[in-house]
C-alpha cells in the first residue's frame, strides 16, 4: 500500500483520504511549473497581487509546491470533498496557509479574479475502462472534467497575458494542441517527460500562453542507467529529502 503521508523538505503531503497518490510525474510537472512562475519564498510580509489556481488539487500537491516559490495567492481547487478535506489541512500544516486556500468547488461553477496562472494535472483517462472506485473514477478519468471543459473553463479564468500549465499523457499531446489553439493559446514550452533513456515520453508538459510563436519542443529523463538525471535533480532538490 502507499504511504500515507510524503515528507518534503518544507511540506507534508497526507493522502490517506485521496484516490491519487503524490506520483514522481506529478512532483516534476509542480517543481517545473514553480520554476517558471516562482520569484521568492512567501513570508506573512511578502504581498502580492499576483494569482494562482490550481484545478483539481488532490492532496493539495502541485499548490504546495508553487507556494513554496511564488509570491502571491493561490486558490486550490478540488470537486471532491474528501480531497478538497485534506488538501486543506496539508496546506494548513505548510508554511503558506496564509496565502495558499483550498475549495470544494466544481470548475465549472468557480467564480474568481482572473488569474495569472493556472495549473492542472487532469483527469488522464478519457478513453480508458473505468474502475469501480467512483472517487478515483474522477481522479483517472473525465468523467466529471473534460479536456474540452477543462480549456473552456481556463480561457474564462485567466488574465489577457496569464499562464496555462498542463500535465498530460504523451498521447493527449496533440489534443491538448488543437484544443489550445481554438481558444487563442500557444504551447511558448513543450517538455516530453520519459522514465529513462530507453523509453519513449509518457507525459508532456504544457505552458501555454496568448502568445503567436510556437516554442520548441524539450525533453527531461527522470533516470539514467539507474540513476536521476541531473537535470531532474536540479528541479526536485529544493523539495525531496533525498537531494
């Protein structure tokens, strides 16, 4: 069984009460994201106007992340009560509860200032059978979000010059492409995500912007010949324990 807790240097993670589970795909799309939008540690004197949202927060994972980097607000939110419950009380434990709050809301009913940035790990598996377990059925699945929804919902949300980051599987990449640019966004930084050397990408990560030039294409290994890349190392190591 999982562990019911994941320890950061910073943070803890409780996922006792989610369906989905802290995964090394999802703690390298958050570490990325706060890279590109992180300024400075929050301190209950560093205010800001800036504003974030991240959609389907789970245990909270990729908010706390962000938090730990980015000066500003960051709203959380979750259709699920269970995890909208304990991604609360994960950021209430973190240093930023003060400028880090969590929802149960649905996405398509959320109300708000737009944002300068919002994040999402959605749900992957449109196309997939389903589980039995209805809690995990929305986590996996978009049986409560679509990615059409999904885009929709972020173009009503975000500011003129704002920020869309996006965590997907590989094979949604194209989808993701076309869907973003019915909406007006272009994908400014694209990073296939492969396991190691001798494997093809499993994830890609998205930045999307209003922007006309399409960027180029990266890519980063999570492991080499059995170890972690450096390139992996140098976005996980302000927040795992083992760098």
């Amino acid at each position: 069984m999982p562990n019911s807790y994941f320890q950061f240097k910073q943070f803890t993670i409780h996922q006792d009460q989610c369906a989905m589970k802290v995964c090394t795909d999802a703690c390298l799309f958050g570490a990325w994201v706060a890279r590109k939008m992180g300024s400075r540690p929050l301190t209950d004197d560093s205010k800001s106007d800036r504003r974030a949202l991240d959609i389907g927060t789970g245990t909270g994972l990729l908010a706390l992340m962000l938090a730990q980097k980015f000066d500003g607000t960051i709203d959380a939110i979750d259709i699920q009560p269970d995890a909208a419950q304990q991604a609360s009380e994960n950021a209430g434990n973190s240093p930023w509860s003060n400028h880090l709050h969590i929802h149960h809301a649905d996405l398509t009913e959320w109300q708000a200032e737009a944002y300068d940035l919002i994040l999402s790990n959605p749900p992957f598996y449109e196309h997939d059978l389903k589980s039995p377990d209805s809690q995990r059925n929305l986590a996996l699945h978009d049986t409560g979000l679509t990615l059409l929804s999904l885009f929709e919902n972020v173009i009503r949300l975000l500011k003129p010059n704002g920020k869309f980051a996006l965590l997907l599987p590989a094979f949604r990449g194209k989808e993701a492409i076309d869907l973003a640019k019915q909406w007006g966004l272009t994908a400014t930084e694209t990073m296939q995500v492969c396991q190691t050397e001798k494997h093809t990408a499993f994830r890609v990560m998205f930045w999307f912007e209003k922007a006309k030039t399409v960027g180029e294409a990266k890519n980063i290994r999570i492991k080499e010949n059995g170890t972690y890349t450096e390139a992996f190392i140098e976005l996980l190591k302000d927040y795992y324990l083992a760098f």
